[in-house]
C-alpha cells in the first residue's frame, strides 16, 4: 500500500504503469465516432451496445491494422493496451488491430485486405519461392497436441518420407495467436530449413482471423525460406495461403505434398542412375567390339608379315643353294679337266687335290647357313646385311636373321667397342 503522497502526474504515471501491464486486451463495441486527421492521428469512441458504456480509442492510423476495413456503426474487436494520457489523465485504448464482427463484416474486410495484398504484388507467382528439389528439415508451426500437429506427422511417418522435423507449438487463435506465430516464423527463418509449414484446423472466418493478419502475411512475404500454409478444410481459405509460396487445404495434404516431393526426387534419381548405367552398359559393349576387331586385325597383319618373311627367307635360302651348288660343280669340272691333262702329274694332282679339299673347307666356313647354325645372327636393315653399328641409330627398326627364322627389333641404346 502505497503511503506516501502523489502529485497529480505521479498519481497519473503509476496508474497508467498499472493498466499497461495488462497487455494487450480485445475490446468489443460500435464505432460511434471515428476521425482520422491529416498527420494520422486516429480517434475512436467505442460503444457498448449493452449498457451504453464508451472507452476512447486513440493512436496513429497508418499503423493500426485493419483500420480501412472499419468505419462509423460497425461493430468491431479492438486489439490494444489500456494506457493513460498523465498530462491530462485521459483514459483510453492504443490500438495495434481493428477487426469488424460477423461474418459478412469480417468477409468484406477479408476481400478488401486480400485487393490491397494482391495490388502490392504479395501473392505474385513469380516471387514465390521453389523447394528444393529433396527436402531435409522443415519447421512445423501449429498448436502442440493439436489434429493439425498429428495429422501432419502421421502422414510423414506412413510414407517413410525421411523428413526431420522440428516443432514449433504457438497458438493459432486468439489475442496472442499472431504475434506467437509471426514470431516462430521469423525464428524459423533463421534456422536454415527447407521449408517452414504452418498449418492449422479449419473454422470459421472468425477463427482464421490470426490467418488473416496483414502483418503476419508480410512477414510470410519476407521471408528467405519456402513457406507453405494448410488451413483448415478443403473449403477453408485466408489471406496466408495465398501469400504462401506453397499452398494445401489440409494439414494431411500438407504432408502428403511434402512426401511426394521426396519420392518424386528419389525416383528420378534412379531412373537418372538406370539410364547411365545403360548408357555405361553399351559403350563398354562397343569398346569391346572394337578391340576384338582391333586385335582380329592385329593378329591377321602379324600373321600375313610371318608368311610373307618365311617365304622370302625360303627364296633366298633357296637361291644360296643353288649358286653354291653351281659354284661347286664348276670348280669339279675344272679339277677334272686338270686332272685328265696332268695324269701324269700325281704329285701335281694331289696338291691340287689338296688346294680343292681346302677351298671346299673354306666355302663351307664362309657359308651363312652355316654361320647361322653355330649360333650366330644376321642384323638386316632394308634387306641389307649390316656389318658396323655406325650404319645403325636408336630408335631404328631392324630384322635379325636366326637359323630358324627372322625377328623385327628396335635399337633401345648403342654401345660401340672401346
């Protein structure tokens, strides 16, 4: 109890402490009297219509939501803080919304927000945010315990959608209802989610009314992640569906929405998988067709060179035979020749007999395919014999002549004889 005595002014400033601490408080009554002056300045009388009582409302009109919507014999719902003018000890309301009573009222201002909303381009297609293509984390914000809230989670669970959610419970009627859920929104916003949801039961205009703030539909407007809005039933519409950027008219189709995005990107990723495990599939089939053909032409070469290097090799074994032969047979018709004319000549004869035997000796060490039988080989370079490695660089393709046959080599490295 206070003891101590006021002045006018202090008396004045504690009961206006008092009657702000209440908060804010929805005032129901007609308006008898509005005016709005040239600065903005809003005053209202608002009327019981029961009992005659009257409360002045007093405030700045560009900030009053609803305002336009309001005017002179309507009844209406006033959201606003009790307050007290100290100077002058004026009681009255500072209002933050006005909303009209009744159906018809709250359809007419309903139709007029949603005009006004939609001339500034707030509910524009092509300002609406995609999702992305597969969803990981979405914020939910609805009433905790509520249909909407089991729903919605029942839903997800049944179709194994591999969503995480985290849950942000807020009132979704009443005086507190849209500052909790403007307020989880821009909370949410901060958090990095795919998608936030907001969602609710349906109801009458009366209680979508939260729905139908012109603060929370600008804040939908602004900001940077997906939203998506369910209200209600099929038949059930507000101002925040259509400001969403994603809208569905239950809580249910809200998930089902949701899933189906994920499914839908799953399935195109495996059929994008299929048909590049196709396409991988016939390329490796085509190299390997070209590289049987590849190694089919490789082997008919080698084998066409091998022919074609024995059958010369066979040729020119053939003709050294045949010049050896005829050089032989001469040298025996001379020796004859000699010895019919010198038969008298014995000694003569067995020397001479001698220089044959050692000649014949000597033509057969000179002989290649002798050479090539003790192990030794011919290096061929164009067909022709190669006596010195100065006619030979690296890199140089050479044939080396063996008994048996004939090989193709590449010099790798030249080391001459000290």
């Amino acid at each position: 109890m206070i003891t101590d005595k006021l002045s006018v002014f202090q008396f004045n400033s504690l009961a206006k402490q008092h009657l702000e601490s209440l908060g804010i408080l929805i005032i129901e009554g007609e308006i008898v009297q509005m005016a709005v002056t040239s600065r903005g300045g809003l005053s209202i009388e608002l009327k019981d219509p029961d009992v005659g009582a009257t409360v002045r409302v007093s405030g700045y009109a560009p900030k009053v939501q609803g305002i336009n919507f309001c005017k002179e014999g309507d009844l209406v719902q006033i959201w606003g803080t009790p307050t007290l003018w100290e100077s002058r000890g004026l009681f009255s309301i500072n209002p933050q919304k006005i909303m009209p009573v009744g159906e018809g009222a709250l359809k007419e201002a309903f139709l007029k927000l949603q005009s006004k909303l939609s001339a500034e381009g707030l509910f524009a297609e092509e300002r609406k945010r995609p999702l992305p293509e597969f969803l990981l984390r979405i914020a939910l914000i609805t009433a905790k315990n509520s249909a909407a809230e089991t729903d919605f989670l029942k839903i997800l669970k049944e179709n194994d959608s591999a969503l995480s959610v985290d849950f942000y419970p807020v009132l979704v009627q009443g005086n507190l209802a849209e500052a909790q859920i403007i307020s989880a929104l821009k909370a949410a916003d901060t958090n990095d989610y795919d998608c936030i949801v907001l969602t609710r039961g349906g109801g009458s205009l009366e209680d979508l009314i939260a729905f139908n703030d012109e603060e929370l539909a600008r804040t939908i407007f602004s900001l940077k992640t997906p939203v998506l809005v369910a209200v209600g039933h099929e038949r059930d519409e507000s101002i925040a569906d259509y400001v969403a950027d994603i809208r569905a008219s239950t809580p249910s189709q809200a998930a089902y929405y949701l899933a189906s995005q994920n499914i839908a990107f799953i399935r195109s990723q495996e059929k994008k998988a299929e048909a590049f495990l196709y396409e991988l599939e016939n390329r490796i089939n085509s190299q390997n067709f070209k590289l049987a053909k590849s190694k089919e032409r490789i082997n008919m070469s080698i084998e066409h060179w091998l022919r074609s290097t024995k059958d010369k090799l066979g040729y020119n074994l053939e003709m050294l035979n045949k010049s050896f032969t005829l050089i032989a047979t001469k040298i025996e018709n001379k020796i004859n020749q000699k010895m019919s004319l010198i038969s008298g000549f014995i000694n003569s004869i067995t020397r001479l007999s001698d220089q044959v035997k050692s000649t014949e000796r000597l033509l057969q060490s000179l002989n290649p395919l002798n050479i090539l039988n003790k192990g030794y080989a011919v290096v061929l370079l164009n067909g022709k014999a190669i006596d010195s490695i100065d006619k030979l660089s690296v890199n140089q393709d050479i044939n080396v002549r063996l008994k048996d046959g004939e090989l193709k080599s590449n010099i790798l490295e030249i080391n001459k004889n000290e």
